[in-house]
C-alpha cells in the first residue's frame, strides 16, 4: 500500500485508502453520478427541443438562478414574453417564482 501511495502521490493532489469493498462501491457510485448527470442533462435538451426553445438559453438562465440562490439566498423573477403560450405565477417564493411554457 505505501508503494502504491508513493507512486500515485506524484500524479494526484489527494489519496484516500479504502477497503477494497468500498473502494468498488465508491467507483460504482462515481460512475452512477456521472451517468444520471449526462442524462438528465441529455433529457433536459430533449425536453427543450420538442417545445420548440433554445436549450442552452434555458441552461444559462437557470445557471444564473442556481447562483444567485446560493450565493444570495434570495428568490429570483422570472420574466418571460407575453404570449397565448405562456402561463405565469408571480407568487414569490423562497427559491424562484414558477412560469410554466406550455405547448402549443
């Protein structure tokens, strides 16, 4: 274990010793993150796209209400256009205000 300590020290910032059941366990639950994290970011774009939005708009208006909620810890308005397809609740709330796009 040292040896292997030693070498790997020269290649990475931090080293953690776990039982070889855990160490399998802690690469499964990696693994599963990573997975759930490409997915639901594929579905998310999937789910944009069939109403017709521009995802990476959306992405970027929610990047900024993550941030501001957990830099602030303050709600956030959304504002979006009038139109026929749009259906808005302004009741403030302690993470955002809720705007449902619904289809056409």
């Amino acid at each position: 274990m040292a040896r292997a300590r030693k070498l790997f020290e020269v290649l990475v910032n931090e080293t953690v010793e776990l039982l070889p059941e855990e160490a399998e366990l802690a690469k499964l639950f990696t693994n599963a993150y990573r997975y759930l994290k490409f997915a639901l970011a594929n579905q998310l774009y999937m789910m944009a796209n069939d109403f017709g939005l521009d995802y990476e708009r959306i992405r970027q208006g929610s990047s900024i209400i993550t941030l501001a909620l957990l830099t602030y810890r303050r709600p956030v308005l959304l504002l979006a256009h009038a139109s026929s397809r749009t259906r808005c609740s302004w009741r403030l709330s302690t993470t955002t205000t809720s705007c449902w796009v619904m289809p056409p």
